[in-house]
C-alpha cells in the first residue's frame, strides 16, 4: 500500500491574529439572555461541546481520585499513603518527560498532516520514550531514594516499568481524542480508568505498593481499550513520520520544555516533601493539592477546549471571551464552596487531614490566578510565542521550587501555599505586561 504523504506547508494561521485580549469587565458587559433553546444550541457548538464533555471528564477523574483517596486514607496508614504519593507523583513525572512535545503538536497539527502518521508518530515516539525513562528511572531510584525501595524488588520494579509505558499510551491516546475533536470518547477513556477505585479493597496487603497497583491496573486495562478504540476510530499503523517530526520539531520542543517546567513542581513536590518534613507531611500536602484541583477544573477544560478550537481556524478572540466568560460564572462558587467546606471535605479523609487546612485555603484563593495564566498559555501556544511560554514557566519552575524547599522548611506544607500564591501573583504581573507591549489589552 503506497504512504501517502502530505507536503508540509506550515502550522494552520489563527483568526484574528492582530486580535486584542478582552479583559473579564468586557466579558461581562456582553450579557447574553440564555435559554433552554440556547443551551442546546450552544452544545453543538465545537466549542462548548467539547469543553462539556471535556468537564465531565475530569469531574469524573477528579470525583474518581477524590473518593480513590479517600478509601486509601481510610484503609491504609498515613505514613503508606504518603509513600504511594511520591511513587504516583514519579510515575506522572516519567510520562510527561517522555511526552516530548507530542501531546501539543498533536492538537496542533493533525489538521496539516495525514492524520493516521501523525497519531502514530506521536504513540510510537512517546512509547519507546516512556520505556526507556522507566529503565532509567528503576536504574537510580535503588541509590537516590530510599524512601520507596520497596522498587529494589524484582516484581514490583517490573510491574512499575509495565505501569509507566501504559501510562504513556493512555496519556498520548486521550490527547489523540481531543486532537480528533473526539472528546466523548475521552470521557469514556476516563469511565474505564476509574476502576482504580474499587481495585483499592483488595490490594491492602500489599501496603502503600497496593495504592500503586490499584491505579497502575487501571491504566493498563484504559490502555488496552482506548488504543482499541483509537484505533477503530482513526486507524493507526507502526509508521514514524519523519517530515511530521521534522515540521512539528520547534513546536514539540518548546513546548516539551514549557510543559516540564510547568508539570514538575507538582509531580516532584511530593518527594521533596517526604524527603524534608516526612511521610505524613506528604500525604495532607497530595490531599490538599487534589482538592483544589477540582477549582481549576473549569480553567483548564476551557483552555484547552480554546487551543482545540483555535488550531483549527477558530476565531479566538470570539472564542476566548465565550471562555473566559464562562469560566467565571463556575469559578467563583467553585472557590467560595471549597474554602467555607474545606475543613469538613479534609475530615472526611481522616481528622488528621484537617492539618493541611491552611494550605488548601492559599490554593483556593490564588485560583483566579491560575485561570489568568492558562488562558495566556493557551494564546502563545496559538500564535506559536514558544519562546516566550518557555521563558515564562521558566520563571515559574524556579520560583516555586525554590520558594517551596525555603518556606517548607520554616512554615510545613502551608509554605508550599505560599509558595504558590507569590509564584502567580509574579506570572499574572508578566502576563500584563506582555499584554500591554503587544497591543492585547
């Protein structure tokens, strides 16, 4: 069967690229009167559509992971669940280090490229990356931490490295559905992976490695089916498409780089933490953290959704005032909800879980903060300003992280909040600044 190969012809021009910012008081100004023929209207809109299904997706993941930690800390000590958060926390840094970019230059560019070589490319790339970063990873974690040596044992070590790869393909084949538009099939990709859940009942022998294995189970079966399912849907093939990776090269590295900035003061600070105040520490920090994700629900799938929409000639200033505009009417009771019940959410974990109160508060309120900022990421990302991402999250990177090791060490895990709060009070001063330089605001 002949390859077919289209020539390379450069990323897909976003409407409206000369287009200004709307700030949120312009957002709100343009009321619309809403309906029930509106609603129904709008979910066939690309747009809204694929941020709804996106949303349940990750209430559904999120709701999944709330009650997964919530079995955990009630069957397993704090000191093992503290433990399982610096294996899952690795287990998401290794993924996103052998991610390479593909996940944005999927979204970016299956509208240029044959899109069966550029899914394929992208798995393969990022499969044979993940392999080898696990190998790497079992390699040292024998000498440099001892605090999850149990990975010294033959079984578990081979059953993390099986995880890893698995990991990867699911990451890669659900940022294949939304490069596709195919966000339904991504909710149901998360439907599967919250079998995590009930794995937790008998897995309790097995300690803290039971946490692990619950979910690692789970994500070998949501493989299994979503690259079934990909595959039914699209037609995937073992070809590396060397022009794709060429073209998409500038783009996936920037972006690869920006993303791990971006990912890595969350996925390594609960090692840092068991590392510097202790196992317990590391468990309120990771529940904590998880909690205030369900803020930043909204932001992100509407960010996302925006890059999806853009990628394909969508024109973004409509889009992104749509988004921003709905992103606030579900932020701001999200923020008030969480931080009036943020006690009484943490004691359903364990009464001991009430110490991280304070740093779930500083979360809470900085979320504002977090939407400004991934909206921003999302406009460079589409008028392809890597440079700029990159030096951005640069900044974050080195904030947080060194902000968090010093105020660790003299405030606990509430040094962390800290930490957090000033990093994106900084980003959304850069954020205007750039704005105002380029004519956006």
């Amino acid at each position: 069967m002949v390859n077919r190969h289209i020539p390379w012809t450069g990323p897909v021009p976003v409407s409206d690229v000369h287009m200004k910012i709307p700030d949120i008081a312009s957002c709100i100004r343009n009321k619309h009167t809403f309906s029930i023929e509106h609603l129904i209207l709008s979910l066939k809109d690309p747009l809204y559509r694929n941020s709804v299904f996106l949303l349940l997706g990750t209430f559904l993941n999120v709701g999944a992971g709330f009650l997964f930690w919530l079995i955990a800390a009630r069957l397993y000590p704090t000191e093992e669940v503290g433990v399982a958060t610096a294996l899952i926390s690795s287990l998401g840094l290794l993924v996103f280090i052998s991610s390479l970019g593909f996940n944005f230059s999927l979204i970016r560019f299956i509208n240029i490229n044959i899109k069966e070589n550029v899914l394929s490319t992208s798995i393969v790339v990022t499969t044979i990356a993940s392999a080898f970063m696990a190998a790497i990873y079992l390699l040292i974690v024998n000498d440099m931490l001892q605090s999850i040596s149990l990975l010294q044992k033959t079984g578990y070590a081979l059953f993390f490295f099986i995880t890893v790869v698995a990991n990867s393909m699911f990451f890669m084949s659900g940022e294949a559905f939304k490069a596709l538009r195919d966000t339904k099939d991504l909710f149901i990709q998360t439907v599967f992976l919250s079998a995590r859940v009930p794995l937790l009942l008998p897995l309790v022998p097995l300690g803290s490695f039971g946490i692990f294995a619950a979910i690692g189970v789970a994500y070998i079966f949501a493989t299994i089916f979503s690259i079934c399912l990909l595959n039914r849907r699209a037609g995937l093939n073992a070809v590396i498409d060397r022009e794709y990776l060429k073209g998409s090269f500038t783009f996936s590295s920037g972006n690869y780089v920006s993303s791990l900035l971006y990912e890595s003061p969350a996925l390594i600070m609960p090692t840092l933490i068991l590392g510097l105040i202790g196992k317990e520490e590391a468990a309120l920090y990771y529940i904590a953290y998880s909690i205030s994700e369900l803020i930043w629900i909204a932001p992100m799938s509407m960010s996302t959704s925006l890059f999806i929409e853009g990628s394909y000639g969508q024109n973004l200033e409509r889009n992104l005032r749509r988004s921003a505009r709905a992103v606030f009417i579900l932020l701001i009771p999200s923020m008030i909800f969480i931080y009036l019940s943020g006690e009484s959410i943490l004691r359903i974990f364990g009464e001991d879980y009430t110490g991280s109160l304070s740093l779930l508060h500083v979360l809470v309120l900085s979320s504002f903060f977090v939407a400004l900022h991934g909206f921003f990421v999302t406009i460079l990302n589409l008028h392809m300003r890597i440079n700029d991402l990159v030096r951005m999250n640069l900044i974050r990177f080195s904030m947080l992280t060194g902000l968090s090791y010093i105020l660790i060490i003299r405030y606990g895990i509430t040094g962390f909040g800290y930490a957090w709060m000033v990093t994106y009070m900084v980003l959304a001063l850069i954020i205007i600044r750039i704005s105002r330089k380029e004519g956006w605001i």
